[in-house]
C-alpha cells in the first residue's frame, strides 16, 4: 500500500492542488486591493478613481461594503455601511454622499457620452430593492446641500423622503 501512494504520479495533482489553494487564500486575503485595481484598471478611460475601498463577502455571497470612495470628473460619491442580500434581492446604505465639483470650461472632458433615449429605456425585472437611509447631495451649484432618503420597494416605484417628498413610478411601455 505504502508503494502505491509513494509514486511520482500523485506529485504533480497534490502540487497543483496546494497551488490553487495558495492562490484562492491569497486573493481572499487582498480582496480590496485586488478589488481596486481592477476597478482602476477597468474605469481608467473614464477617469474614475477609487480612494478607499473596505468590504467583505460571506459565505452566501452577500457583500457589506463598509466604506467606498469614488472619484470621477466633476463628481464624488462616498458611501459608507452598505448591504447588499443576494437571497433578498435588496440593497441597503445607510449613508451615501454625493458631491458636485464644477469643472472649469477649459478642463478636457475624458470621454464624450452619448445623449440617452428614454423612450427605448426600460428598468430590468429584477432590479434588487433599495433603501438609502441619508442621502445627501452637495453641489457649488446651490447653496445648501439636499438632504433624503430613498427607497424602491418594487422595481418601477420609488420613494423619496426629505424637504421635498415624492413618489415615481415607471410604467412599461406595450
């Protein structure tokens, strides 16, 4: 029994093996640091930039991201203490902030963007519910930053709590 196991034919699978198994603890282990070079890699002709980035994933793939900080051309987004359920299908932030920065004229734009058709625009089926708990939106624009909450219980409805409140909901077209 002892020679059976002892030939070089079972050395070439158990190194494999343990290769493979370095490399999946070592990609959970630099999961952000993994995480922000792609997203830099990937978002560097739109100039997006990702200054701090801290999440964990569990073992039924939900993800909590406890601080995210993107930057792009004219705009900055932080959110702090996010949810996201797979088995709910749900989305929930407790803080988001967003921040306008006016770009002077002479500033180059990094890409041009196409004007949208909302006529031939249709929200997905499946669009997870989402709660944000403070939103609050900063702008040289005006003078004082919006504060409110927003929420989709169903994917075509949406909730918006503050000052102001309103309710929208998208119709599909027949």
């Amino acid at each position: 029994m002892g020679k059976l196991f002892s030939k070089k034919r079972y050395l070439l699978p158990i190194v494999c093996l343990t290769f493979l198994l370095i490399s999946l603890i070592t990609a959970y282990v630099f999961r952000n640091s993994l995480t922000v070079f792609f997203i830099e890699r990937y978002a560097n002709e739109q100039s997006i930039k990702v200054n701090c980035l801290a999440f964990d994933i569990s073992s039924r793939l939900n993800v909590h991201i406890e601080q995210a900080c993107i930057h792009m051309p004219g705009l900055t987004v932080d959110i702090h203490n996010a949810h996201f359920s797979r088995q709910q299908n749900s989305v929930f932030i407790d803080s988001l902030s967003v921040e306008h920065i006016k770009q002077n004229s002479a500033d180059e734009s990094p890409a041009f963007v196409s004007p949208l058709d909302l006529n031939q625009w249709q929200l997905p089926a499946n669009l997870p519910r989402l709660q944000i708990d403070n939103v609050t939106f900063k702008s040289e624009l005006i003078n004082h930053p919006i504060n409110f909450s927003l929420g989709a219980t169903h994917s075509a409805f949406f909730d918006i709590n503050g000052r102001c409140t309103g309710d929208t909901c998208a119709e599909q077209k027949e």
